[in-house]
C-alpha cells in the first residue's frame, strides 16, 4: 500500500516503487545519498527551473562510535539495554545525523502493508534461529558464528513453511536477501504483511521471516554486502529430493567455489624502512587462521637480526582469543647473556626457538601476549598498533617481559605510505617509511 514518507533508507539490493507527484513548471532534483554520505547520486524530474535538492550534512562519526562502545559489552557482544528492538523502528544512526529529523517521517518497516492478504499455506512449519555474527576489527562475518563452507546445507521440503528469526549481534547493518522466494516480514499488519526479497535488519534488531517451500534446488541466503557474504555471512537452503539443475553440470565444483570464498586467505603487510634498520611484518589471514612472520633487522653490525613466527586458529564468535604455536630466530653480534624480568638467562647471540603463546585482545584493541619457549622462558608482553592521534597520525606502542620496548608514530601519506619514525630497545631510534598493505 502507498504510504507518505519523506526519508527513506534503502539497503543494498533492497527496492522500492517511489510514487513523486510533481509541480508543472519546475524541475526538482531526487537525491540518493551513501548512507556514510561521501557521495551520492540525483536524477532529475520535471521541466522548468531547477530547484536543487538540500545536500546531507556530513555524519558525526565519534558520535556514533561513542554511542556504539555504550552499548558494548565487555566481551564485544552488543547489549540492547532490554529495547527489543525490530523493523528499523528505531534508527540507533540518529545520533550521527547533523540534521534536524524532528518533522521528518522516515520509513520503517512496520509501516509496509501488502494490499492483498499474504498468509502462507496451512502446512507444518519449521523454525529457525540466525544469529548474525562477526568480529568488526577482523572483518569476518558468520551466521551463528559459522561461515557458509563451514555449515551443510539446510535441507527443507517442499510443501513445509520456514520460519527464520533472524537476531543482528553485530555493529553494523546487513541487508539479508534469499534467493527465489518471497518471504513475508512479521511486522505487525497481520494478515497483510509484506512480502519481501531483502530485509537490512539493523544492530541489535530481531526480525521474524516466513516463506512457504514452494520450490526445488538450492537457494542462498546472504547478506547482500558481497564482501560480509564472501566472508561466509550466509546459507544454502536446499531441497530434499530435487532433480539435478541442467544448467549445473558439476554440483559439487559448484558447491566448492562457493566454500571458497570464505576459506580464502589474505595477506596483509606492514614494512618499515628507517635508518636504524627494517621491521615489519607479514600477515597471511582467513576467517580462524592467522600466520604472521616479524622481523627486526638492525643495520647497526650489533644490533643483529630476530624474527618470529606464529600460526594461530581465532577461538569463539568474536574472536577475542588466538593459541599459536611458532618459533623465532635471533642473531646479535658480542653481546652477553640477558635476563628478563624473571630472572631467566638467555643468551641472544644465537638462538632458536619454538613456542606456544596465547593472545588475548583486551578492550581498547591493546593486544596481551603469553608465551612459553622450547628453553623454557616465559614472555608476556602488551602490545598495540594504530592508535588513531589525528586523522592521519597514528601510534603504536610494545612492551614485553624480556625488557624490550618500542614506541612509534606513523603519519598517513597515501593508501600504502607513511612516513614513520620509532624508538626500538634493540635498534635505537630510527625514522623512514613505512609501507602498509
Ligand atoms: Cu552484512
């Protein structure tokens, strides 16, 4: 049914028929804006003089952050403070929005209202509950805190009723779309709930979803983002008993190009370059496993080489926690035995070494790091990266219990390039730049 709106925000993939009843002589400007309003796009209705739309202030950002880290949990979880909220009746981005909203009718979807009834067939049901899950900082994304290759597939019968409840426990938006049906979003119009393909089901919202099994095959359910999809946030729906696709000769390479997606590993790579040597690092990741290498190089003749690597499997739905195994290599020149602040002797001019540590991300981002060597020797260590200063500034700060230290500042160039300078308590103090990737 037709309803008055003069706001409206549209998820990715979502659509919506926009009756604009316009004035003869004038000609308006309809204006669609990225919700993180960096750019947007306008389509102009109507002959006659132009009359420009107003453009969106920029978003208040911390705003939203802090409000975000209110609602935080201590274990990142989100906590809806008991508002059960649903149909993106409560827009908790209001904070960000520098406009004045007092006036304004923005749609939700418990506004939406189907003209004809709706009601699925009378046939047994079946109940689903997805928690939509994620870790922000490592930018993984599930679906009960298992990626698509990581799960079956859901079989159904034709004939049956679903049910999907769907309950968003992440920080962020995720427009959920299932492929060849409609489903009706239980939204309070009863009989007369809408059908849709796509619901963006906000932090912290539960919505109910129904469809009726009328098909055969398989059918995904994903977030429409593609790259939280990539990274495993949906599920394959698959009839029990369906003919063979024609149009899919090898169903199983098929199935396994989707797995791939979110088994797919990616590097990432920090290199300093500074006078007093190189340090760096090099991260191989996919949605459990990290490998990192480190190196310090000094360019000093004492200062020597050490570099360590770890492989590690991130443990639980946010991802707080990383057992590794791994072993480092260290060489310096001249230099005698060296004690840690637990009084165990290590001599640095040669040494090789395996080990096992447990890291732990504490709140703030700062990173703990215990971990015990084949020589027996326990370090702990605190450690954090990219502590935003400015804008473009940022820090970074190590501390562990072998004595060592480090401190350092990075000013943002370009995408890749900064210019860096640190204090190292092996390398001195050195200044350059570092590449980031
Ligand atoms: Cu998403």
């Amino acid at each position: 049914m037709p309803i008055d709106a003069d706001r409206m925000l549209i998820g990715v993939s979502e659509t919506y028929d926009v009756i604009v009843t316009m004035p003869n002589d004038k000609s308006y400007e309809f204006l669609a804006t990225a919700e993180d309003r960096t750019k947007s796009a306008s389509l102009w209705l109507g002959n006659g003089d132009s009359v420009p739309a107003t453009r969106l202030p920029r978003l208040k950002y911390f705003d939203g952050m802090k409000m975000m880290n209110g609602m935080m949990n201590m274990d990142g979880s989100m906590n809806d403070m008991g508002m059960k909220m649903s149909l993106q009746q409560m827009d908790m981005n209001t904070v960000m929005y520098a406009e004045n909203l007092d006036k304004t009718v923005t749609l939700n979807y418990a506004m939406l209202r189907s003209p004809e009834k709706t009601m699925l067939p009378d046939a047994p049901a079946r109940e689903l509950h997805f928690n939509l899950s994620g870790n922000m900082n490592r930018y993984v994304w599930t679906i009960n805190n298992r990626a698509v290759s990581e799960t079956d597939k859901i079989l159904i019968k034709k004939g049956e009723n679903i049910r999907i409840i769907l309950y968003n426990g992440t920080m962020m938006r995720h427009p959920m779309h299932l492929h060849g049906h409609f489903f009706r979003l239980i939204n309070g119009q009863g009989e007369y709930s809408p059908l849709k393909t796509v619901v963006d089901i906000m932090p912290m919202e539960t919505d109910t979803l129904e469809f009726a099994a009328t098909e055969s095959g398989d059918w995904f359910f994903h977030c429409h983002i593609l790259y939280h999809m990539m990274s495993g946030m949906g599920r394959i729906f698959s009839y029990e008993n369906s003919r063979a696709n024609p149009e899919i000769p090898d169903p199983a390479a098929g199935l396994r190009k989707i797995y791939a997606d979110d088994r797919k590993i990616h590097l990432a790579a920090k290199i300093g370059l500074e006078t007093n040597g190189s340090d760096g690092e090099l991260n191989f990741n996919n949605t459990r496993y990290r490998f990192q290498t480190e190196w310090r190089i000094g360019l000093n003749n004492t200062d020597g080489y050490e570099t360590e690597s770890h492989i590690g499997r991130y443990i639980g739905a946010i991802q707080w926690l990383l057992p590794y195994v791994g072993w480092d290599f260290r060489h310096k020149k001249g230099d005698a035995a060296e004690r840690n602040i637990f009084g165990s002797e290590s001599s640095l001019t040669d040494r090789r070494a395996f080990c096992i540590g447990l890291e732990y991300t504490l709140p703030m981002l700062i990173t703990a790091d215990a971990r015990l060597d084949t020589k027996g020797r326990i370090r702990f260590q605190l450690s954090r990266e990219d502590v935003p200063v400015s804008s473009r500034m940022r820090l970074n700060f190590m501390v562990n219990s072998d004595k060592e230290y480090m401190a350092g500042l990075r000013y943002v160039l370009t995408k890749y390039i900064s210019a860096s300078t640190h204090y190292d308590s092996d390398m001195g103090y050195g200044a350059g730049i570092t590449f980031t990737y």
